[in-house]
C-alpha cells in the first residue's frame, strides 16, 4: 500500500486546481495537511495518505464527491 499521494493525484482525485488545493490548505478551520515531502524543481509534494484519508473523513468529502477511501481502515 502507497503511503504518500502526490499533489497531481489530489487535484485528479478531488477534481481541482493547484490553487484550490493552496486555499484548502490555508483554511483556519482544518486545512489541509502540510506535504510531509516538499517538491523541488519539477518533483511534486507528497502527503501522507493516512493524514488526508483523515482530513477527507472529517470534512465529508468521501460522501460528497461519492469516491473510495483511500486507505480502508483509518486506525
């Protein structure tokens, strides 16, 4: 099982734009998680799957967007 989700796998998974994702993670109200694994140059961001299958629980988007959890148990 992947333990990261890059930043292009986000925009496609949540259908947005990369300055969506930059509002999302400037939210007062749980943002969303920092990148555990900052980009440089052309590499993309990394975030850890277990922080973003959390913060998509909390925040209903699984329901809303009517997609499958990325990881099936959040323990």
């Amino acid at each position: 099982m992947a333990i990261y989700i890059s930043t292009p796998e986000i925009l496609k998974r949540y259908k947005i734009s990369k300055g969506t994702l930059k509002n999302m993670r400037e939210r007062i109200d749980d943002p969303f998680p920092d990148p555990l694994i900052k980009g440089h140059g052309r590499a993309t961001n990394r975030y850890g799957i277990k922080a973003v299958a959390s913060w998509e629980s909390r925040n209903g988007y699984l329901e809303a967007l009517e997609i499958e959890p990325l990881i099936s148990n959040l323990s």
